[in-house]
C-alpha cells in the first residue's frame, strides 16, 4: 500500500501526526497562532464549536486532472462565503478517481444556507457537479470528548 511521506500506518503514525500541532495534517484548515510555551495553538478554542463537512467524491475515471483544475478554480468560491473556516481535498491512493472533500464551517447554516444559497454555489456547481458519479452524499460532524486524546 502507498502511504504518503511522513505517514505511516503502523501504530501511532498517522494518529500522532494528526495530535502533533508542530507537523500538521490538516494545514488548510487555518493558521496556527504562536503561544507563550513557542508551540503552536489551534485557530479556534478548544470548546469552540466547529462543524467539519465531509464528502466522498467519486469523479468519472480519466477526468481527475480535469476535476482537479476545476476544483482550483472552485475553491475561492467557497472561501468567500462567511462562516467558512478551510478546506482540504485528498485524493485516494487505493481509488485513484475518489477524493476525500472536509470543509470546516462556524456553524452549520453557514454551509447549508450560506453557501448553498449563494451565487457562488450555483458556480460551483457548474464547474464540478459534473463531474460526479455518482453523486456524492454531503455529512456534517463535530467533535465529541476531548479532542487532543
């Protein structure tokens, strides 16, 4: 199986690279903000809320350097509309025309209401739901427990 550099799927690889705030996995998601200790803290308090928007993207085979330039051009869209916090795309190694879309949102209406009513989704949807099949099912979720164990 190919893992990408620096990850490992042996016990405490991929879970420790996620906890370690000195090697971020998910850089996109915003900055990082120096402490007092040097280290770096989250963008957002622990007890903040945020909803992370999850999608399992299965674009036709052969059209993925397509999608991918599509998605460059979609992804400002997205980040113009207030409540969105980052996004993060990831292509499968296993499956290479399937991709992993998260998206973090203050809360959810941002994204259902915010986004989806917005011109830049009717955009948006012009440049990638084509490219879909099938058509991908959209979850939300947030954090439960404490987040840094």
């Amino acid at each position: 199986m190919l893992v990408p550099d620096g990850y490992s799927i042996h016990r405490g690889g991929l879970r420790s690279r996620l906890r370690d705030p000195e090697r971020p996995f998910l850089a996109e998601f915003g900055p990082r903000t120096p402490t007092t200790t040097g280290r770096s803290a989250p963008r957002h308090r622990r007890n903040d809320i945020v909803i992370l928007e999850v999608a399992i993207l299965d674009v036709r085979p052969g059209s993925e350097a397509e999608f991918e330039a599509a998605f460059a051009e979609a992804r400002p869209l997205i980040a113009s509309i207030d409540g969105f916090l980052g996004l993060e795309l990831q292509r499968c190694l296993e499956k290479p025309s399937r991709y992993l879309l998260l998206a973090r949102w203050r809360k959810l209406e941002d994204h259902t209401e915010g986004f989806r009513g917005s011109p830049q989704y009717q955009r948006w949807k012009a440049l990638l739901h084509h490219f879909y099949d099938p058509f991908p099912t959209v979850e939300h979720y947030w954090a439960v427990g404490d987040a840094s164990t």
